[in-house]
C-alpha cells in the first residue's frame, strides 16, 4: 500500500481522466490536464536540483497553479510549503529562511517583497502570470512547464513521505508541523471516514468512488490554511471536481455555487458564515445544488447558525473542530434550538480524549485540554523544545496536545473552548474568548469581535472587548453587558470596549489576537467600567 498524496491524485486521474479536476475562475483543468502540467512543472523544479525531501513554497492566492504546484512537488517527493500571501517582506524571509526553501513559486504582483526577502538558500523561482506588469527575477510559470516533460517516471514513493504545514497560530512566529504523508491522510484526507470512523484499506477505494458520482466541492478559505488543502485533496483523491476563487467576497461565494452547481461548501467560521448569509438574504442566488455546508477551525457562532438553518432548512450544517497538530477531531450535526455555550459542540473520534493537567481523562462538566492518539504529526519542523512540549503519554498511549480547551458534556460530546493561550484569567476565573465572542455576536448591533484580557490592578486581567459593529450602529458598554449576561456568567462580561472600524483576521479567517492586544495597548477604550476594590467575580 502507498498512501501518498500524489500517488492518491495519480489513481484518481487514471481512473477520470476527461473529468474536470479543478475551477478557478474561467479556467479549468481535467484530471489528465492537471496530471500533465504538474508533470512537466515537476521535471522542471527536478531539473534544478528540487528532490526528495527539497522544500518548494507556494506563495499565492488560491488559483490551479497552486494546486499543480503542490503535486508537483509531492510527486518528486518534495515538501511543498504554505506561504501566506499576506505576508510583507520581513516576515517572508523569516518563512524562506525557517522553512528552508530551495524553491518557490509566486504570483507576480508579489515579486518587489520576495526579492526583498530572499534568502542565499533559495535557488530558484518560478514567477506566475496574474496580468500585473510587476518586474520580476525569475523563471516565468508557462515557460518552466514548457521545459519540462509530460510522463509519469518518478521514483516510488512512501506513505512516510513528509508533508508540512505552516501555522501562524495565535501568538510567537509561523511553525511548520511535520506529518508523514498517510498520518495527515488519515485525519484529512478521507483515510478514515468522519462520520463512521471507518479506515479505508484499498489505496484505490476514494479514486473508484469517482466511478459512481463526482462531487463538486468549493472549499471557500485560502489554499494556506490545512482545511482548505485538505479539502481540495480529497475532492482529487475521489475524482470529484473543485472550485476554488482568488480572494473571498460574500456575493461571489454565492454566485460561484450557482454558476458551478457546487454541492458541499467548506467555511472557517463567523468571519465567513456571516458575510454569506447577509449576502444570501439579500440576493436571489440559486442555492438548490447545496447539499452540505462544513465550518471548521473558527467560532461559528450560535446565532449565525440559526440564521443558516432558517434560510437553507434542506442543507447538512456541520461545525468541526481540529487543528495543524491534530487534524480532523470531532464533528457536530448544527440542529435548531442546540444550546450553544462556547465553540464548536462535537462528537470526538475514538482516537481523541481530554484530559486534566496531571494527564488523566476528564469526565462530564469538566475542562480540559484535549489530545489526540492514533495518527498524530512528528512534530514541529527545527523546534526539539516545541515538540518535546507537543506530546505526552497517557495509558501507555502517545498523544498530541497542541493547547486547545474543551468542555465534556453530560451526553459525552465535547465543546471546544478554545486555545489556552489566549484563555484570560479574572480573578482566578478563566474566561475562553470565543465564548464571550458568540455571545457579543448575537447582539444585533454587532458584526464581529474578539475578546482578550488586558491589565487589572485588582482581578491580574479584565475581559475586553474589541467589537466592530454594523454600519450606522454604536452598541454602548451597558447594552453589550446586559445582551452578554443573558448568555454568559456575569464574571466573563466585558468590562472595556474598543469600538473599531474593521477586526483584523488572517485571510483564513481566523482571530488575530496579537493585532486586538496591540489595538488595545495603543488606544485608549471606548468605554470601560469600573471594577470595584475585592470584587472577584462580577
């Protein structure tokens, strides 16, 4: 058996070839146009010195080039690295030179910063055509492909093969978290089904499926996020069909389902969810291909959710939970009335547990951290002290435990609370952001927020808040605390707010809680309430 990401794309393409693979935009590619393209791309890159084990970035949008150029680069057995395309120039040299790139690829708009950035390592790049006038140092993409030859004749490869994907996370720099290539497939790429937990054995079992059906998949996030390439592998592996779009806007999405038929639609949270369902309401988009909509990786708060069932009653909402260190950990079915108190209210696979501090499994009504078994990365990428942190051992078992919290409950599903690094402590109380955030979020006048702590002489931290509110509208402190405690204990109520014009995220849509801590430190609140002396809890 191999279970390697490229051999899994090259079942798929011998099994449809004349299929469409990809869509993006105007264009598309078949699964034998996809294979012959990342061929030669990968002769090219192999002619150059890029081999086994060589580390090649992707710095783009989502477009076919960068899908091509990752299995191209799994087909040299390479490592193909994630570069956020967001990046300015200081903190690309920092992922050129961490992640030891020999190789890249980029969009021409960005040549200026990756000239800036490049580091002695990096030998080669390959510059894509995206209709900017950009002077550029470097090989030009159609060129390099027409370089290289078309056949299938590389090396066998390994489901040890190595895949890696950089984390920006919450706080500290990106971090590569290093998997084999069957570890990752199993808890994302359909190794192991999500709802049945049942292991495929037949390395050509999802490329056969593509016999019987194909299923047109449109992961919505940047193809630098695990999710959003997860998804796009697995639409490959099975012979179904994905839709990608360069850059994210609520209309778009919804005119991209129509014109491509587009059957399951991959999220992260709020910071998408809501923009489309405004959007949806207030258009007429023909939404009857849809039958599931998946969030993942982010608050998708109660109340968006209510408004999705209210408006796609027929569709299967589904909320996720995971992470770069752990993959796929659990899944929750969104039905109406669900009481929602925290994040995502899952159902765990068997190979996921939570645990105390002293490493034990805890039970219903407590918080703990979980860790996943079974499938788990090797670590992260020339950090021994992160990854000796990463693991630990219960019952005899190796678990990862990336620092994400979780509350079990009384029917044994889980609620992710969120990542203990940016859990505030009041007063001896710990109060988790994304709770506070989905109760902020159902107050009409508000559209987005992120909760953090900031200094207090009595309680060490007050929780605040930095909201973004909807146009026109200026939610006070007062109304925000009388909303909030209707949905939370009054001790996680937001004691000072900061009122902006936009919250920052990461193009994934992810909070960045670095950005609202330096807005804070940097501006004086909105308003802020007074903490009266031996309070404790408020």
């Amino acid at each position: 058996m191999t279970f390697n990401i490229a051999d899994l794309v090259e079942h798929a393409v011998d099994v449809v070839p004349e299929r469409i693979a990809a869509i993006c935009g105007e264009r598309r590619v078949t699964y034998a146009q996809l294979e012959e393209r990342a061929n030669r791309l990968a002769h090219h890159l192999a002619d150059r010195g890029v081999g086994r084990g060589s580390h090649v970035g992707v710095y783009s949008r989502n477009s076919i080039e960068a899908v091509e150029t990752m299995v191209a680069a799994y087909k040299l057995r390479a490592v193909a690295v994630n570069v956020n395309y967001r990046y300015v120039a200081n903190e690309l040299r920092y992922i050129f030179d961490d992640a030891d790139l020999v190789a890249l690829v980029h969009e021409r708009a960005n040549a200026a910063k990756v000239a800036q950035a490049r580091t002695a390592k990096l030998k080669h790049v390959i510059v894509v055509d995206d209709g900017s006038d950009a002077d550029f140092d470097g090989e030009e993409y159609e060129s390099a492909l027409a370089q290289g030859h078309p056949e299938r004749d590389f090396e066998a490869r390994s489901p040890q093969d190595v895949y890696v994907l950089y984390t920006g996370g919450t706080t500290g720099n990106p971090k590569g978290v290093l998997w084999h290539h069957e570890d990752i497939w199993r808890v994302l790429g359909g190794g192991i089904d999500f709802i049945t937990g049942a292991r495929i054995e037949d390395e050509w079992q999802q490329a056969n499926t593509g016999l019987q059906y194909s299923m047109v998949r449109f992961p919505v996030p940047p193809l630098i996020h695990g999710a959003a390439q997860w998804a796009t592998f697995q639409s490959l592996f099975s012979g179904g069909t994905v839709v990608l779009v360069p850059q994210f806007d609520a209309h778009d999405v919804w005119r991209t389902i129509e014109k491509h038929r587009a059957q399951v639609i991959l999220i992260v949270g709020d910071a998408m969810a809501r923009p489309m369902i405004e959007a949806l309401n207030q258009g007429r988009y023909d939404t009857s291909s849809v039958v599931a909509i998946a969030s993942s990786a982010a608050l998708f708060s109660p109340s968006v959710k209510e408004q999705y069932l209210a408006a796609l009653p027929n569709v299967v909402i589904t909320d996720s939970i995971g992470s770069s260190e752990t993959g796929f950990s659990g899944l929750g079915i969104v039905r109406k009335g669900l009481a929602g108190n925290g994040g995502p209210r899952v159902q765990i696979d068997a190979d996921n547990i939570v645990i105390d501090e002293a490493n034990e499994p805890v039970g219903p009504g407590v918080v703990g951290r979980i860790a996943r078994g079974g499938h788990i990365p090797l670590g992260y990428y020339k950090d021994e002290a992160k990854t000796k942190a990463l693991f630990t051992e219960v019952g005899g078992k190796r678990y990862a435990v990336p620092g994400d919290f979780a509350r079990v409950e009384d029917d044994g599903t889980v609620t992710l609370l969120g990542r203990g690094n940016v859990c505030v402590n009041t007063g001896g109380e710990k109060v988790f952001p994304e709770e506070v955030e989905g109760a902020l979020k159902s107050h009409p006048d508000v559209f987005d927020a992120l909760v953090i702590g900031v200094p207090d002489d009595r309680l060490g931290q007050r929780v605040a808040a930095v909201v973004q509110p909807r146009p026109g509208r200026t939610p006070s402190l007062s109304a925000l605390d009388s909303h909030a405690r209707g949905e939370i204990a009054g001790y996680k109520v937001p004691r000072s707010l900061w009122l902006v014009d936009e919250i920052k995220r990461s193009p994934s849509g992810k909070p960045d809680y670095r950005w609202a801590q330096s807005y804070a430190q940097d501006n004086e609140p909105t308003e802020q309430a007074a903490v009266a002396a031996g309070t404790t809890r408020l």
